[in-house]
C-alpha cells in the first residue's frame, strides 16, 4: 500500500474548473451530465504529470495552449494546488501557476512547501515571475540555478535530488497515467501480433496486452493466476489464455472457450470482452503508476460486469490513487457514496463538486439505489 497520497486538489481557471477545491480519496468516481468539468479534473492530473516531468511545453502546446484551456470569459490564469500526505510529517503543499502570455504562457509561480511547525514553512521549491529558487541539500539554503534553467518548465522538473517527501510528489505526479476508451477497430493495436519482450503494462491502446499477460505468467503466477480467475468469473465458459507465435519474436493471444473445440484469437473476441479484459490486466499489473485516471470505463461492458468491475477496482485502489469519470447510471449503481463525486455547475456555468456522502441521501438508500437517487434528481449532477 501506497505510503503516499494526494489529500487535496484545488483547480482555478481551467476551463468550467473556475474554483474546484476537491478533497481526494484513494477510489473516486466522479460522476455527472457531459461537460460539467469531469474530464476537466483527470486533464488537470494529466497536467500536472507533465509539469513533474518535464513535458510542460508539449502538453500545453497538444492542448492549443494555455489561453485554450482557460475558463472562458474570465479566466486569467490557471493555478493548480495539491496537498500530498507524508506519514510523520506535515502535508507537502505543491502550487503551480500558469499564466498565458499571447501565444505562449510563464510560470508566474511556483512552490513547494512543507510546515514544520517552527512558523514559516519549509520551502523547497520558491519561484516568482522568473525568480526561481530551490533548496540546495548541499548548502542547506535556497539558491538560484547554477545551470541553464528552461523558463516553460517547471522546477519541480528540473530541481536537484530534493529530500524523499518532495521526491515522493515529484515521482506520484510524473508517472501519474490517464486512460480513456480501448481502441477496439479493426487496425487496434490489440488486435496485432505484438512484440515478445518484457513488459509490465497493457499499454494505453493495448499493444503490450499479450507480452504483459505472457511475462507475467511467467514471473508472478499468484497475480496472474487472480486475473485469469476474475476472467472465469465474468465469463463462466472461460477457461484459460495461452500465447503462441506467429512471427518471429512476435505473440498472439487466444481465449481458450469451453464451448469450442478451438481457441479463439484475439482479434476475434467482442468489444466488451476485450475491452474487460485490458482493464482486469491493466488494474492488476504490479506496475501501476501512484494516480491512475480511467475515463469512461463502463463503453461496451455488459451490466453485470460493472459490479465485479468496481470491486476489482477497489482491490487496485490499495496500491494506486484511483480516479475514474463517468456518466453511466449502472456503473453508479454498484459504487458507494463515499466513492461518489458528483459534478454538476452553477449559475454562472462554472463547475461545483460534492462528495456523495456529505449530502443527506440515508433516508432514500433505504429504499433506492445510488442509482436511482441520481436518476431522481437528488444528488445532482443531471443535464
């Protein structure tokens, strides 16, 4: 289990993402109509993986810039916040504010800070409009850079080895992995002969499914061996997976099914059993980064896969942060509301969040599903 969390997120300026100040859990379903801002919330993780590591510029620039991604009318500019727990210690406080410039943007500003109860707080990272200061372990004192600091980057970036709780948010928010809907065409990676060699991840578009699936047979057989069971439980004809292949130094995978006499390749399973069985594979891997974010993991799953689904997801949500975005009323149908976030807007257009369970709903789940409450109109986050 994960020593370290984000505790709390607070999202200014970043399309209807106005004023967001969401406090975090370990499973986290945000749910609510389309373009009420849930996306919004895993694209602000997305962000702040690439100012951890490095790839401030490129994602920026992918998203049309920074100007693209204020909120619209208002905005001015985009600041982000996140508190990550560090046992022992005070919270470590991560900020970072970006301010769009014509075309471009500049880190206006940039802290990383920890209390220590002794007043000021502990500052390892301190930068203002160009001013960039870090804590130099060597010197025991913030200095400026030494070296040929990029102005689109950050310093949490760019900073020398820092002490183990900053390094710890460095490393959560670098590695942090956004997934969305499984490419299942006809050309899906998927669906492809794929590369013998080691791997410790489906891949985003499945293309590593069947190395990952094949080493981790062979090196982790408890943990492969829970996957395939999760897979028979789903699907009772199933029986196993097996890998053979049909290049040189590239794997295929088959679905061994007690119905036919002879495997099933890959390519021609359904939708919904592949898209199942990349997320099984993917929330199980050993390898899953600190924040996971899935968006829309419920397209083309058969109802009756959504329970066990959630239930695999609370397994993996001991070892990652896990953040989930859907619309789905039978997805939410099998969550509790303390895994719950419903996204709605205000007046004014701008996103709102709330915890399922600071809101009075004991009276109708004596007799309603969280489902049904939300179809109802009770929890918002309806058109």
């Amino acid at each position: 289990m994960n020593r370290y969390k984000i505790e709390k997120i607070r999202i200014q300026g970043l399309r209807r993402l106005f004023s967001i100040d969401l406090p975090m859990k370990p499973f986290m379903v945000l749910i609510g109509a389309n373009g009420v801002g849930k996306t919004s919330v895993l694209d602000t993780f997305t962000l702040l993986s690439a100012s951890a590591s490095g790839n401030l510029n490129t994602t920026l620039s992918k998203s049309g810039g920074a100007a693209n991604l204020l909120t619209r009318d208002i905005g001015k500019n985009i600041a982000l916040y996140v508190d990550m727990k560090s046992p022992g210690y005070d919270p470590l406080k991560y900020e970072l504010v970006i301010e769009p410039i014509k075309a471009g943007y500049s880190i206006a500003k940039e802290t990383l800070s920890q209390d220590r109860g002794r007043g000021s707080p502990f500052l390892h990272i301190n930068s203002l409009h160009g001013d960039i200061r870090y804590y130099d372990l060597n010197k025991n004192s913030l200095l400026r850079p030494n070296w040929e600091h990029n102005p689109y980057e950050t310093s949490l970036a760019q900073a020398p080895k820092m002490f183990e709780q900053p390094e710890e948010l460095r490393r959560m928010l670098a590695t942090a992995n956004q997934y969305h809907v499984l490419d299942v065409g006809s050309r899906a990676p998927v669906k492809l002969p794929q590369k013998m060699q080691p791997a410790y991840l489906p891949g985003a578009d499945g293309e590593d499914l069947a190395p990952y699936l094949y080493y981790l047979r062979e090196t982790d057989s408890d943990r492969y061996s829970t996957i395939i069971e999760t897979l028979q439980t789903a699907f009772p004809d199933f029986e196993t997976l097996t890998f053979p292949p049909v290049a040189s130094g590239m794997l295929s995978l088959l679905w061994k099914d007690k119905k036919f006499k002879d495997p099933i390749y890959i390519h021609e399973l359904s939708e919904g059993i592949l898209r199942f069985v990349w997320l099984v594979s993917l929330l199980y891997s050993p390898r899953l980064s600190m924040i996971t974010m899935i968006d829309e993991p419920e397209v083309s799953l058969h109802p009756e896969l959504l329970s066990l689904l959630v239930d695999v997801m609370r397994d993996a949500s001991k070892h990652t942060q896990l953040i989930v975005a859907t619309h789905s009323d039978r997805f939410v149908r099998f969550l509790r509301p303390e895994e719950v976030v419903v996204m709605d807007i205000d007046d004014e257009g701008h996103a709102i969040s709330t915890w399922a369970d600071t809101m009075d709903l004991s009276a109708w789940l004596a007799d309603y599903s969280l489902d049904e409450i939300w179809q109802m109109g009770r929890m918002g986050g309806r058109a």
